[in-house]
C-alpha cells in the first residue's frame, strides 16, 4: 500500500514539475527528439468528439504538424502551402495531420476558409504539446488578443511552430522546429525528405 502511495505521489509531483517548467520564451523549449515515440494522446476533432493520437498515427506514415492556431497569419500560410502538396505527400504514401492549442470550435472554421482537405485536431489544455517539449506561455498581450480571434477557451500555452515525419509506430523519423513563427519549412524540401527517408 506504501509503495502505491508513494508512486501515485511521485506521479503528481512529475505533473507538477511539468507544469511549472513549461518556459516563458519559444527559444527555452526543450523538444523530444528524433527517433523518441510519441506519447500516446487524446486530442479533439471539429465536432468535438475524442480521437487517440496514436489511432490516427496507426494508419499511414503521417506528416504531422503543430501549429499556433488559427489566429496566427504565418500558421495559416504554412498550413494552406502544405495543402497545395497534399497531392504529391499522398502519392508518397503520407497523410497530413494539424494540430493546435485552439479550442475545438475553431477547427471546422478554419477547415472551410483556408480549404484545408486533410484533418485539424484541438490539444486540449496544450498536454500534448507539453510532453513533447515544444510549448512556452502566452504572455498576457498575446492572450488578450488570441482571445478576441477565436471562439471557445483560449489557451495559455502555444507551441513553437513544429513539423514531424512520423512512422505508423509514433515514432519520429524528422523534425522541423524553429522559434522564429515566420520561418516554416519550405514545400521543396518536406518533399524531398519525404522521397529520401527510410
């Protein structure tokens, strides 16, 4: 019974020390790396049903992207870019899956204004981007207005912008991530490492 106690203690310190470690800047993260597996998640669809990551991951070789969310001009870009090569990264045997903070309300907006054809899901609180270690707080400015661009709970945290090559097992093959917002992958070279890795 102690050594129940004791584990169960240990875990909420662990969550604890999570938390309180999340860093106030984008150049503080500390991100999993390649060849880590991703933790197994629950994330949101437009409807605001449940959906495991990992069921999703499960099916295809998946070009997985984190982005800040729909109020963010860069993200939006990078996201409609991505669908124009969405052609060429199902040829290659690769689904696209998008991910933010945002509040589930904001997908199927975004969906229908930026003709995105592959599949948006809401992080909850941002868990999963925490665990991954790619997450920083929204200072108050940025909070207030992300607040009056979108609908719903807004988030307190954000994640760097991220993209992630990722196997039918979560696991990372490539990763993309930069704390400058403005720079993205460009299309010409995901493509080329999607024909490339093994």
């Amino acid at each position: 019974m102690k050594s129940i106690l004791s584990t169960l203690i240990l875990a909420v310190m662990h969550i604890f020390s999570i938390k309180s470690q999340i860093p106030e800047k984008a150049e503080d993260i500390k991100p999993i790396l390649i060849g880590a597996t991703l933790p197994i998640a629950e994330l949101k669809d437009e409807n605001g049903t449940i959906v495991n990551l990992n069921s999703v991951l499960n099916q295809q070789p998946t070009v997985l992207v984190f982005y800040r969310g729909s109020w963010c001009p860069f993200c939006n870009q990078h996201l409609s870019a991505l669908a124009t090569s969405q052609e060429e990264i199902i040829k290659l045997g690769y689904q696209i899956v998008a991910i933010s903070p945002d509040d589930y309300q904001n997908l199927k907006p975004m969906e229908k204004e930026d003709k995105l054809n592959y599949k948006l899901y809401s992080d909850p609180g941002g868990k999963l981007i925490q665990q991954l270690g790619i997450a920083y707080k929204v200072n108050e400015k940025n909070k207030a207005y992300i607040s009056t661009k979108t609908i719903g709970v807004t988030t307190e945290i954000l994640p760097v912008p991220t993209l992630m090559i990722v196997n039918t097992k979560s696991e990372i093959l490539f990763e993309y991530i930069n704390p400058n917002i403005k720079n993205r992958i460009t299309q010409k070279l995901l493509l080329a490492v999607l024909k490339n890795i093994d």
